[in-house]
C-alpha cells in the first residue's frame, strides 16, 4: 500500500501496519528456523529482529544506486578510513569467518565491499576460504602493548569502569582502552570456571569462539527469552556444544523482551559482573558503538561468613541479587549462591534494572524509571536553579509515546529522570530542556557499515508517523570525542548537565531504549507500575565516587591527569548535542533510502 507522508512515500505490507507500537520494536523474527528447514538461508541463523534481517539480506545482496545518481563527493566516514594504512578489513556478519557469508551470497557481494579494501590489499581476500582457522582466529589478538594497555586499565587506570567496544576501521589511538569479548573473556581477566551470558540477540557459534581456547568447555548458561520457533532455532545452534545450557526468561506480558545483557564470570580467583549492551553476534562487536561496564574481580568471602557481609556502599550486592530472584529459575539460584559467596564492597556504581510484571506499593520503586527517581532522590545532591540542567538520553530504538509529551515523556519519566534530593516541588511538562539523541538519515548513510547499520535501530515508520511530535527533541549522533562519529551507536545513555554541558549531576549506561516496554509506564491512577521487558544498566552518582560537589566534570579530548581522573566522566559522545537541521530525519529502518549511496555505494530497500 503506497503512503505519503512528513518522509516521503513508502509503501506499507500489510503485516507491518499491524505491528505492535508498545514495545521499541525490536521484536525478535522467528522465520529463521523455517528457512532453515526449507534449506534456505537468507537471514541470520540466529532469532533476532526484522530490522537485522533486512539488513542481512541488503548486505548479502546490496543494491546498487545508477551510476548517473552515485554522488562525486566522498562520505566523511570514506575519507577517514582510506587515509589510515594497515587497517583493512572485510565486511561480513561474522569478523571471524567471512566465508560463512561468502557461501551463501551472490557474486556481486564483492561489489559492496569495494571501498573496505587497501589498495595493497586485493579484494579476493576478503574471501578468505584459504586462510587457516589459525589465521581466522587471530583477528582480533592483541598485540603486547595492547595487553599491557587492557592490565592498566583493569588496575585503576579507568575508575569508573566504564569502556566502549573496539571498532574495526576508526584511527588505532581510539580503540585505546577499549575492549573487544575476546578481551573480557581473556585469561588475563580470570582463570575462567564458569560462566552465564544474559542477552537478547545471540548466535551460539560466534560466542564459543569468542571464548579462548582453553575456556571453550567450561560450563556456560545462556540465559534468554526466545519462545516457539526461535527457541528451538537457539538450542538447535547448541547441539554440538554439551557444555551450554540454557534458562529461559519468562515473558509473561505481551511484546516484551529480555533486552538484558550481562556476563557473569566465576573464575577460580573470584568472580566478575559485565554489564554492557552488545548482543551477542559479529556485527554488535564490529563497527558499533557500545558500552561496557566491567567490575571489579570480586574475591570470595571467607568461609562461614553471613548476612550482608560483602556489600557495597551502592547495596550492588542486594541488588544484583533481587534482580536474579525476579527470573525465578532454579538454575539462576545457584549464581545467586555464589554471588553471596563473594565480596561485592568495591562496587561503586547502582544498579538500575527493569523485570516484567505489575507493581504496586513499595514493590513500584523497584524497578524502571521509578527506581530511577528513588536514586536521585537519595543519593543525588540537590542542583541549583536545577529547572535549567538538561537531559540527554541516547538510544538506538524508540517505542510509542502517545499523542503527545503529556503521556509520558514529559509527564512520569522526565520526572524520575529531574529527581534530586532536593525538596523542590515537581516541575511541570517539559520546562527542564530534553536533547534526545538518535540517528538521522545521514548518520547511517555516512557510517562505516552505510545503511545496513540502519538494522540495529528499528525505529518503524508506523510509530514515528503517529508522534512526529517527538522529534522535534532530536538531536543527531556525533562522537568526534571518542573518534565514533561513524560508528552507530547501539549504546543507551542518559545524563543530567549544567546549561553549559560541561557537569553531569549523573550518568547511566543501560540497556534501555525510550520505551515504556523498557522504562515502565503508570497505571491505575498511578499506583501500579507495567514494565514489559527486562533491562539492565548502572548508575553513575558523583558521591560514590567521593565528590562532594554534586557533579562530575565532562571529560574532553584530552585525557584527564590520573590524580583528577575520577572528576571527570568520559561522556562518548560530543556535547553538546546538535539538533536537527530541516533536512534531517531520523532513521526509519522500514522505508527505502534511494535518493544517495551510503559508504559502499548502496541503497537502501528493506523489503
């Protein structure tokens, strides 16, 4: 059905206009495991969105823009990346094993990947059926410089704890302190035992051999949410594997997700949490932007000790295990047994979690935007003329928001995310200034990865047609800062900042889009609380990290002396936001994109 609008035309199947708005859309596919059983292969082998299936599809079948339309001007995102030597790479869903995708792609495959290759570097070997698994595997070794970098890092170098992802195609000095899976799963972090991997989007082969070698077979629990088809599809994936088992998160209320990702590592030194927002497949760890919070190696208490012995002035420890209870799953009780067993006091950070269900009383502050406000209330210091520190929040999906700012925006979330511990009375609709950051057109357009960068934020055109309000509070991604500009960010942050951007009252890094599926929304007149999906973030508060003044600096270009580093929060993105210009619009994953190529000379055609 063709359809005109404030985005052009499109044209609408019908399946798509009944999609369900409640959720931030991200809804997993379950068609993989029919194709498979057809002996088709056109998607990913692994449950996840529709968004990330066409962008599988365009990537393994790119289409080209006429020649007479492809524009003389170079995209930024090329011109960065032909200037750096020695920085080659090959354009497939898994960095490790390009010729999975090779197989089953056709021929003009390569025509997509002709800007990715050096010019010393033939375009044949990114088909790379002749490398040895050796090769393969040793993409992503570090070099010596690069561990030692990693151990300072884990040794007090970064206080916070927080870390981006590595990405392949950005200039080398930017992926300094920044961390791949195969380096949080590296014996230099821990002898690992065990481990469970909490997620949402997964691709089982991909993980093991994130492990290292000799950690392959250590027991491992995945813990999800697939039902039906794309829950037979994932333990199909297991088979070869008899050390993984799985839980199964239980999702009783209708559209939501176990958008969770988290790592628990038990080691025989001790035990690590990992709380980031990468799913769990190639593309997430490639050429995104993400986020890693990595404790500390927590020791093991000694024996007989009880109670709330091991506890964090942040309460991580009771926390962290409240959020494991809600899954209510014997399997997970025995994590919960040996997060008891060690001592979680050097945690500094809150943890802030979102579980499915219906809360009402004290239960309502528990959990989403509501356990948010109670932070701020009791651990954030009280802001002068606090009316004019603005929001930002950054997100890669967007849910529905109602008619207008009233239903929720503006109304109970803003007002969990101004709480302070001051006194002062609530402030009404959108009178504190809310930057929201999210994609345009151009982001993607102009990205490493070029549209099918786009499959990671499934923003639909259903849903942005029935809010056009809301983007007038769009502002476009930008990270010269961190050198991540073009890379999209699959990353979910919200802050509070003085009018000149240059304090944060506090930070989150969570796994939580702008959705009430993820953040909770009121009902009954307030007094119950409906989350859909589970979620997982921490919370950065100046005072756990003994400021007294109520606020982090920004941190800028220039890397803070090691004596001031706990003063200064790398935000990784650039401040303050740019709004959008009239030509912007945000990026809408289901609509074409054929007036410009992105950086591969492509178009976008979802269907």
């Amino acid at each position: 059905m063709l359809q005109e609008g404030a985005h052009g035309k499109w044209t609408v199947s019908s399946s798509d206009e009944s999609a369900e708005e409640n959720s931030d859309t991200e809804k997993p596919s379950t068609s993989s495991l029919s194709d498979t059983a057809r002996g088709r292969t056109s998607g990913p082998q692994y449950p996840c969105s529709e968004a990330r299936k066409a962008a599988h599809k365009r990537k393994a079948s790119p289409l080209k823009l006429p020649d007479k339309s492809l524009s003389t001007e170079i995209p930024p995102a090329l011109k960065q990346r032909t200037s750096q030597e020695g920085l080659g790479w090959c354009l497939s869903s898994s960095d490790e094993e390009p010729e999975d995708e090779q197989k089953h792609a056709p021929e003009e495959t390569v025509k997509e990947e002709k800007y990715d290759a050096p010019k010393e570097q033939p375009l044949n070997l990114c088909k790379d059926d002749k490398l040895s698994e050796n090769q393969k595997a040793e993409e992503y070794n570090e070099t010596s410089s690069e561990a030692q970098d990693t151990w300072d890092l884990l040794n007090g170098g970064n206080p916070f704890r927080f870390f981006l992802t590595k990405v392949r195609g950005i200039e080398q000095s930017y992926n300094s302190g920044a961390l791949h899976i195969k380096d949080i799963l590296s014996p230099l972090f821990g002898t690992l035992v065990s481990s469970v991997q909490f997620n949402y989007c997964i691709d089982v082969g991909w993980l093991v051999r994130q492990y290292p070698q000799e950690f392959r077979k250590k027991p491992l629990l995945i813990v999800h949410g697939e039902k039906r088809e794309s829950k037979a599809e994932l333990l199909a994936q297991a088979r070869p594997y008899e050390n993984i088992s799985f839980c199964q998160a239980k999702l009783d209320i209708a559209f939501g997700t176990h958008h969770t990702k988290m790592m628990l590592l038990l080691y025989e030194e001790g035990l690590r949490v990992v709380i980031h927002t990468s799913n769990l497949i190639a593309e997430d760890w490639h050429q995104k932007t993400q986020g890693i919070w990595l404790s500390p190696l927590y020791p093991r208490l000694p024996k007989g000790t009880t109670g709330s012995a091991g506890e964090s002035e942040t309460h991580f420890k009771s926390d962290l295990v409240s959020y494991l209870m809600a899954y209510n799953s014997p399997t997970l009780k025995e994590w919960i047994d040996l997060i008891q067993e060690h001592d979680l006091s050097e945690t500094r950070v809150y943890l802030l979690g979102s579980t499915p269900g219906r809360y009402q009383g004290s239960d309502k502050e528990k959990w989403g935007h509501l356990r948010l406000r109670k932070l701020l209330k009791e651990h954030a210091l009280p802001i002068p003329a606090q009316e004019s520190w603005p929001l930002v929040g950054q997100f890669s999906s967007i849910g529905s928001m109602g008619a207008d700012g009233s239903k929720w925006l503006c109304s109970e979330f803003q007002e969990s995310l101004v709480a302070s511990g001051s006194s002062v009375t609530t402030l009404l609709k959108c009178d504190v200034p809310i930057h929201l950051v999210y994609p345009t057109v151009n982001n993607v357009r102009q990205s490493l990865e070029g549209y099918p960068a786009g499959g990671s934020l499934p923003y639909s055109i259903q849903t942005a047609q029935k809010q056009l309000w809301l983007h007038s509070y769009f502002h476009k991604w930008s990270a010269e800062v961190s050198g991540r500009t073009h890379a999209i960010p699959h990353i979910k942050t919200y802050m509070r900042l003085s009018p000149d951007f240059q304090k944060i009252a506090w930070f989150l890094v969570t796994s939580a889009n702008l959705s009430k599926a993820a953040w909770g929304a009121l009902e009954k007149n307030g007094s119950q609380l409906m989350i859909r999906s589970y979620e997982l973030g921490v919370l950065f508060l100046p005072s756990a990290f003994g400021l007294d003044k109520g606020y982090f600096h920004v941190g800028g270009k220039k890397l803070p002396d090691k004596k001031d580093s706990a003063t200064y929060f790398p935000v990784p993105y650039d401040l303050p936001p740019e709004q959008y210009g009239n030509k912007d619009q945000p990026w809408i994953w289901n609509i074409p994109y054929t007036d410009a190529p992105d950086t591969h000379g492509n178009m976008w055609v979802p269907s």
